[in-house]
C-alpha cells in the first residue's frame, strides 16, 4: 500500500520537508487540498464564534481522499488544526506538523551597519499527541 501525505498548512511544501517524509514517513504520494479549499484554510474570518461549518468542505474532502495510516500535516489557524487533528484520529490518520530550527544570519554592511536575517529550517515531521 503507498502511503500517503496529505497537506493542509498555508505555506508551501519545500524540498526539504519532501526528502523527509520520503525518507522518514515512507510516504509514497503527496497530495496538496484543491486550490479553493487552501484558500478557505489560509483565509479563516475572524470573527466567526464556531468555525466547524467553515472548514465543513476540508473535511470532507480529506475524508474521500485519505486511507486509514495515511499522514496528513496540518498547520494553521489554532482553531481549525484543534479540529482537523481531531478529524484525523477519528479516521484513523497520522496528523503530523512540520518542526524548525531558527537560524539567524548577519551581514556585516560596508556601512558598518548589520542586517540580521532569519531563516526557518525544516528539522522533523512531529506527530501530534491525542
């Protein structure tokens, strides 16, 4: 059976975060949500009280996509992981978040100035804990 990787997170899927699943998930298939539905994820209204009906369509979707022991990395808005990583489980999905290790570098300037810039460097997949 190809494992696979379902993404829903607002940021794109680098190279290194790829090789590492590969590698350290054995996923075999990665599967991003339909542009509408990242958007919908990537654009929560603040202002609504219960967010469930909002994020209704995510969930079914992932629903008719995902194999029981598939992985699906989820990261976003606090609300809506609390809920899809719940979903998760009860499908019997491995949720997963993406961990980095912050890295500063500084540029010395002619001017004597420094610009200090930072980079966000994949590290591991984590699973989330029930």
């Amino acid at each position: 059976m190809d494992v696979s990787l379902i993404l829903i997170f607002n940021h794109e899927f680098t190279e290194a975060q790829e090789k590492d699943a590969r590698a350290s998930l054995g996923i075999g298939r990665i599967t991003e949500l339909p542009s509408e539905l990242k958007t919908r994820w990537g654009q929560i209204p603040s202002d609504l009280e219960v967010i469930e009906p909002y994020i209704r369509p995510i969930k079914d979707w992932l629903a008719a996509v995902v194999q029981e022991g598939d992985y699906v990395l989820i990261q976003g808005d606090f609300g809506g992981a609390y809920l899809l990583v719940n979903y998760a489980f009860e499908l019997g999905l491995i949720p997963v978040y993406s961990t980095t290790r912050r890295v500063a570098v500084k540029v010395y300037n002619d001017d004597g100035s420094v610009t200090v810039t930072r980079q966000f460097n994949h590290e591991i997949f984590r699973r989330y804990e029930r």
